[in-house]
C-alpha cells in the first residue's frame, strides 16, 4: 500500500493514528475510522473508545483495501484524506463531508440525529445523518406504497412479505451509502407525529381459522383473519406550517398481522392505503400541502392490536438519515461515481458482482399455486408444448411434502416418481424449480440433517455454517439429485421468529435479522456450485440483502393482490430494488391474490372478468419487460390459454416478443456479470441531471436501449410518456419522437409503449419454443440511426461457468452514423471459430436497407 502524506507544519486538532489504509481520529472519547478501500469508496466507523468491537462477521463486503494513493492534509479545524476521484473531509466537529476532485459537494454528515448510545434497552442504538441536497434518492430495497424518490421519505427497513430492506442508498448525485447493520434500521426517522384527539375503543375481533397442531396453513384463506368491518378509525385536521411535501409514516401495530385495512387519507386523497393479507407494521406516504390550510386527516388502522401513530418530516427535513436498533458502532461506506451506473459498478466492487444465468432463466416461468401432484404438472407442461406456447421453465409450488409436515419430502401419495417426472420434463426441455422454505416441521428430517432452529420459530438457524451446510445437503438429496434445476426459497424473510431477543449460533437474533435471507442464499450457491459444476444456480427467493446479487439469486415481490394501484406499485417497488444494487427481480404476473376466490374481493372470477383479464394483460406487459419473466397466482390455473381468446393473442405476442430478444436480453445479462450493468433500471439512472426524470414510475429502461412505458388504469388506451433528450423510435411503428418533452403515446390493449433510442443496435432472433432451440433461420441486426452505436453481442454454451474461464465469444456491433456503415469484429473469448461456423445476419437500418451478410471471423464492414 502507498500512502503519500502531505507536508505541512500545522497539526489537526484531534489525535491522529496513520495506516496503510486510512486513520484513526480520536475525538474525545469517540473514535472515527476512515479506512480507504479504493479510490472511490471510503468505510467510515465510529464508536465510543473502550466498548468492545462487533465480533459479527461481514457478510456483505468483499473487497480489501486496495493498493491506492491516498494523501492526507492537516490543519487545526479541518483533516482532508484525498485520493484519486475523492476529497474527504474531518472539520473540528469530527463532520465528515465528501467532494468531488473538482470539488464538487457529494456529501455531508451532520450532527442531528446522530448518536452513538450507550443505553441498549433504547429503541436506537446507533444513528448518523447526513445533509440531503438537491437529489432524487433510490434503493432501500422493495416496498409497496409507490413511492419512487426517497428523499425525506421515513421507512422501517425490516424483511417482510412484500418488502425487502436492503440499506443501500444511491443518489443523482453520484454517491452511493451502504449502511453496514444488521439489524432493523429506521431510515429518515420522522420528527413530528399528528395528534388524534378522539378516542376509540380498540377493536381486533376477527375470526380465524385454528390450524391443527403440526400442520400447515395450506388453505390460505381461511387461516387468514377474515375481512373485519371498518373499524379503528380516527379523524383530526391538520394545518402546516410550511409548503411543500410533507412525508408520513404510519405505525400500524408493533408486532405483525395477517389483515385489515390500513389507510391515512387527507382531505379524501388515500396517501396510504393497504388491504392485502402479510400486513407490514410501518407505511410511508407523500402529500403536497399548502401552508395555513386546514386538512382533514382520517386514519384507519383496522385489525391491528394498536390504535397506530401518524408520523410526519416537513419539506425542509432535508436529511437521509440511518437509524439503527441494535449495535454500538456507526458503520457506513460511502460510494462515489460520477453518475448512478458508476456508483452501482464501484458498489458491487464492494460486495460482489452478478452471476450469469443460465440462458433459459430469462425465458418464461410456468407458475401457479399450484399444481396438486405430478400428473397435474406433467399434463400441463405437455399441453404448453402441444399448444406451442413456448416457456423454458415450469414450478412446483408447496404442500408436494407430506400431509402433517414442511420440508423438502416428496410426498409418495401425490408425487409416486419424482425421478421420471423430471426425466419427462427433460425430454419436453424444460427445467423444473420446487419451493422449499427454511421453515421445516419434521422431525426424522430434522434429525436426519440436523437442522437446528432458531428458537420460538422453525427456521433453521441459518447463521450456524454446520446447519447452513446440512440445509443444502437436504435440498440436493430430495431435489437436485432427483434432477431438479432450481429452488424457489419462500418465506426466507423469515417471518416466523416471535421473540427477537433470542440467541443465533452468532449472537442474539435482533442483531442480526435483516440478512437471513442472504445467508440461505449464500448456502444453496456455494453448495449446488461445488457439487454441480457444470450448471449454473439460479434461486428464486422472497427477500434479499445487500451482497446477494454474487449468489445466484432473483427476488419477487411477494404475495401482492390483484389491483391497478397494486401493479401500479411494482413497478415504482422494482426499479428501487435494482438501484439497490441488486440487478434480478421479478413478480407474480396478475398478482398473487387474484380473486374472491383468493381472498381478493375485488374481482369475482378471474377467468372471465373482463377488468381483471384487462389488468392480467397489462401486468403481462410489465412481465416481459422485468428481469425474470413469471407468471403465479394463488390457487389459480394461470395458463395464459384459460382466459378469453384476446388474453391468449396478447399473451402469446409478448411471449414471442421477449424470445426473440433474446439475444439482447443474453448480452445485456453478460454486461450485468462482466460490468455491473443494470437489465431494469428507473430513467433516472441513464439521465440523472434531467430533474424530470426523478419521479417517474410508470417507465422503465429495459437493457441499454429500450423504454418501456405500463399502463396502470384500466380501459385507459393511452398515457404520458417523458422523453429524455435525443430521439426515441416507436418500436411498432418506427415513427421518430424528439426528446427533451412529455408526449401522450398510443397505447392500445394488445401493445405496451415501446421505444428505441436512435443509435441503437439491437439483435433480434427467430421465434423459437425455448431460449436454446436450434434454428437454422439468421439472426436479425436491427440498426436505428440518429447516432453512433455500438452493441456486443454475447455467445456461450448457454448453460456452465466456462464462460468464467474464457468460454465464450463476444461479436462487436459498431454504426457509423457518418459513414452509414456497421462495422462487426470479432471481440473476446473464443468459444466459437466463426472460420468453421460462420455467422448469418439479416442486417436492417430501420426506415431504410437491408442487407443478408455473413460473418466469417474477419472484420466486416457492412454499408448502407
């Protein structure tokens, strides 16, 4: 390591102990770390001198401080650490700020709300707060209350069905902050709270159903709390201060419930407003009020134990604050880029990168709850196939285990041979994924694999490695060695742990909560991989932290109802978890709860509603444009051919559509693995500067070169579209649309808006029945001119980790606007010889030529 340390005769006012990769302030009785780990990222910790040091391993971060400048300054009120892209600075407070080289200001602590407590019965142990500037905020994970932009936004971070806490924050700025706890964190605690004068008798009398000792809750809607009448409620008026959005929290109740409305409405508009089953205990919402009027607010707090708290931060809260509820340190890692894609990059330097999937992974998901037993799924899967509607993947949802218990068994009644069901599977080419839970009730099992539980629940304990290791061996046995391609892991929140303050094999659980998920993630990637080389993992999972994208892993939203305001949520929930760094994510297309039937009043039957096949095809949309593509709906026949005949047209088309961009879907997944790059990502990651961009949940940019815009009102046959700068392509149309403004687009049933950025190259290829079916039919190349462009197209063997090992072959995609030329070289790898295997393309500048060419290995220059 060289350290370079700058020549000055004036001394900082604090204690100073160097390093080779940072310092040591003593400020009082407070010590502050700044440790140096690349040029970019900066890991500061905190504590109070003589407590003891967190013996909790680092489960996120996986990058040692590297070998890089760094140069230290000193004067008496003011410390500055420079390295190659960062100015950081110590004042005489012991405030941490953060600047460009060219000094512009990223970030800066403050001391509001910033402590270290010495009290661990508090309900905060540990809180740092910064200065938020003029910047949209994204990350945190998934939620369900739509909001897009963070900023001043108070949410619990705590795992939960349907909400994943990752504490990572990105900001336009170009900064990033990884908030390194792990236990349940308030982020933008709020500072004011509405008062409600009325009170009401409490009131949580719903009916239940009683589960037999032993068994389970497969009939999800009768164990679920039925729905109570409307009950809880309070009104009181409310007159602000200041104009401008004030940001609310609603605390529903302090322990978890299955159901009951939870709403804040102000003056009739619903800022918060959740009804499904899984409730969470804390809601965020946003409202623009006007100063010195007088607003009625009108809070619902249904089936919850608690009459609830409104909290609330003003517009000049103007912090983003982390507050933790266990630890003694202040520990974060602050991120720098110079745009959204450089802070992701440099953040997964940090805590590891992506994976490739196997091809077939990014076709299409059979799913449904679910299919009763192997004949059921087996005369499905043949009837897709006969009726030629292509999907690479089917899934066997839970209760395939034994009546009486939870685990991953076969049950022999319903499931007599699992071995010739995947083996017909095979030969129909198509991969089976099985749910499996870390929640397991039986006991020869248990004691089989030894499978310690964390106590007051029956999740294993994950955080012991012996029992992480004898959790996989239990998996692979009954599933992976039967020939099973992937794990469904539900309910690796976990849920089900009652008393937080018991212990784990590392410490007391409420220490360490919010990464279980990324543990049992962890044990099934580092487990199938050294026992199946040869295949790459993929797992399906409901919950998710930070460093969990280098496992092998894709998260879904959870068991979200039917309903325009909730699809309109995924969207907005989606895009803040791949900010988050976390690049794979995916829901259940038409929402999981879908009708009376599955406790979803809203729609009386499913198959035959004409609102809900209306929503189902808009979420179909979405689905094509996510990075996983499945369908699920809970106890639902969700084969696109069960609906009306316009479904099944719409359904098919954009099941086409995403095999046939395939190979750009495959070479953007190469660009996630070998440059942290994103499939799905919020406008504001390409245009952060474009202050327009910052709110907007309705569009998506898909890979690098398409936007895509959803529908979320029913019968609405157009929307408003924003248009960053330069020109977009309609893609069914290829009219031309200049950016720079908002455009109303069409949006008919049958179609989602859908545009292509000039100077784009995108390859397209044949309809095909599964991602690796042989086709003899040449590869589209797909130019749209108005600029330069550039694409490199990936190939491989479509299915191992050789590509890890140079196996693979890239082809360079370059347009010369000026020249009206493509130019294609070979690039890395050398899986293929395109000397003996040479390569048909149909070449097209969109709105003019066509050529048919053939790529022999020598650079090819293709004029127009």
């Amino acid at each position: 390591m060289l350290t370079v340390f700058g020549c000055q005769s004036e001394k900082f006012k604090y204690a100073i102990e160097k390093s080779a990769n940072g310092i040591t302030i003593t400020q009082d009785s407070t010590l502050i770390i700044i440790e140096v780990i690349n040029e970019s990222i900066i890991h500061v910790k905190k504590r109070i001198a003589g407590t003891e040091v967190s013996n909790l391993p680092d489960y996120v971060t996986v990058l040692e401080p590297q070998n890089v400048t760094w140069d230290i300054k000193e004067r008496e009120n003011l410390l500055t650490i420079s390295t190659a892209a960062l100015n950081v600075t110590v004042d005489g407070e012991g405030i941490i700020a953060y600047k460009t080289l060219d000094n512009k200001n990223l970030l800066s602590e403050t001391k509001e709300l910033t402590f270290i407590g010495t009290n661990p019965e508090a309900e905060h142990t540990v809180s740092q707060g910064f200065i938020a500037g003029d910047e949209a905020l994204y990350g945190l994970g998934q939620y369900q209350s739509g909001i897009m932009n963070w900023k001043n936004v108070p949410i619990r971070l705590q795992q939960y069905n349907q909400e994943i806490a990752i504490p990572f924050l990105l900001s336009t700025k170009g900064y990033g902050i990884y908030w390194h706890n792990y236990s349940l964190t308030d982020f933008n605690l709020p500072q004011n709270e509405i008062e409600f004068k009325e009170t009401v008798k409490i009131s949580t009398d719903t009916e239940e159903l009683v589960v037999p000792e032993g068994g389970e809750k497969e009939n999800v809607a009768l164990y679920a709390a039925k729905e109570a009448k409307e009950k809880n409620i309070r009104k009181t008026t409310f007159t602000p201060t200041q104009s401008g959005e004030y940001t609310f929290l609603a605390l529903s109740d302090t322990d978890g419930r299955m159901r009951g409305s939870i709403s804040v409405t102000i003056d009739g508009d619903a800022i918060i407003d959740y009804s499904t089953i899984w409730m969470p205990r804390r809601y965020s919402g946003v409202k623009h009020l006007e100063a010195g009027k007088t607003y009625e607010v009108v809070y619902q707090n249904t089936g919850a134990k608690i009459l609830g708290n409104l909290f609330y931060n003003k517009p000049d809260y103007n912090k983003t604050v982390f507050s933790s509820t266990y630890g003694n340190a202040i520990d974060y890692y602050l991120v720098a880029g110079e745009n959204p894609e450089a802070v992701i990059s440099e953040y997964q330097k940090l805590t590891g990168t992506s994976p490739l999937f196997a091809k077939s992974a990014y076709g299409f998901w059979q799913c449904r709850e679910r299919y009763h037993n192997q004949e059921e799924l087996l005369a499905n899967a043949r009837e897709m196939r006969e009726r030629k509607i292509p999907f690479d993947n089917i899934v066997q949802d839970w209760f395939y285990w034994p009546e009486g218990t939870k685990g991953p068994e076969w049950d022999p009644v319903k499931y007599p041979d699992p071995d010739a069901m995947v083996d017909e599977l095979t030969r129909l080419n198509l991969n089976l994924m099985v749910s499996v839970w870390p929640e397991v009730k039986n006991e020869p099992l248990e004691k089989k694999y030894g499978l310690t539980k964390i106590e007051s629940s029956n999740y294993v304990d994950i955080y012991d490695e012996k029992v992480s290791e004898n959790f996989y061996r239990a998996l692979s046995d009954s599933m992976f060695h039967k020939g099973v391609k992937s794990i469904w892991l539900d309910g690796t929140e976990p849920e089900g742990v009652k008393n937080t303050k018991v212990n784990t094999a590392i410490g007391p659980y409420e220490s360490v909560q919010n990464p279980y998920s990324l543990l049992v993630t962890k044990a099934m990637y580092e487990g199938r991989r050294k026992e199946f080389p040869k295949e790459r993992v993929f797992n399906l999972t409901r919950s998710a932290y930070a460093g969990q994208q280098r496992y092998g892993a894709t998260s879904w939203s959870g068991d979200v109802e039917a309903s325009w305001e909730q699809f309109e949520e995924q969207i907005a929930a989606g895009l803040n978890f791949t900010m988050a760094g976390v690049p794979y994510w995916t829901h259940d297309i038409g929402g999981f709860f879908r009708d009376s039937n599955s406790i979803n009043p809203e729609f009386d039957n499913q198959y035959t509603n004409p609102e809900f096949i209306e929503l189902l095809t808009r979420w179909f949309q979405f689905g094509t444009f996510s990075p996983i593509f499945r369908i699920h709906g809970y106890v639902s026949e969700t084969e696109i051919w069960r609906y009306d005949d316009a479904f099944e047209s719409t359904a098919r088309k954009f099941i086409d559509l995403r095999y046939q961009l395939m190979p750009y879907i495959y070479s953007q997944a190469w660009q996630i693995t070998t440059n942290s790059k994103q499939l799905m990502s919020p406008l504001a990651y390409f245009y952060p500067e474009d202050k327009k961009t910052w709110g907007i949940k309705d569009q998506l940019i898909f890979g690098e070169s398409f936007m895509v815009g959803f529908v979320t009102e029913y019968k609405s046959r157009e929307m408003s579209m924003y248009f960053p700068k330069g020109q977009w392509y309609n893609y069914w149309t290829n009219q031309i649309i200049e950016g720079g403004k908002e455009v109303t687009v069409k949006a008919n049933l049958d179609e989602t808006p859908l545009f292509v950025k000039a100077g784009s190259i995108i390859p397209i290829g044949p309809k095909v029945q599964y991602a690796t079916e042989k086709t003899d039919k040449p590869l589209r190349i797909k130019i749209y001119p108005g600029n330069d462009a550039e694409f490199t197209l990936y190939l491989d063997d479509n299915e191992t980790y050789e590509y890890e090992n140079g196996g693979y072959s890239e082809l360079k995609l370059s347009y010369s606007e000026a020249n009206k030329t493509l130019r294609i070289v070979k690039g890395n790898g050398d899986y293929l010889d395109f000397t003996k295997t040479p390569m048909d393309l149909n070449v097209e500048v969109v709105g003019g030529k066509k050529q048919r060419v053939t790529f022999k290995g020598s650079d090819l220059d293709v004029k127009f």
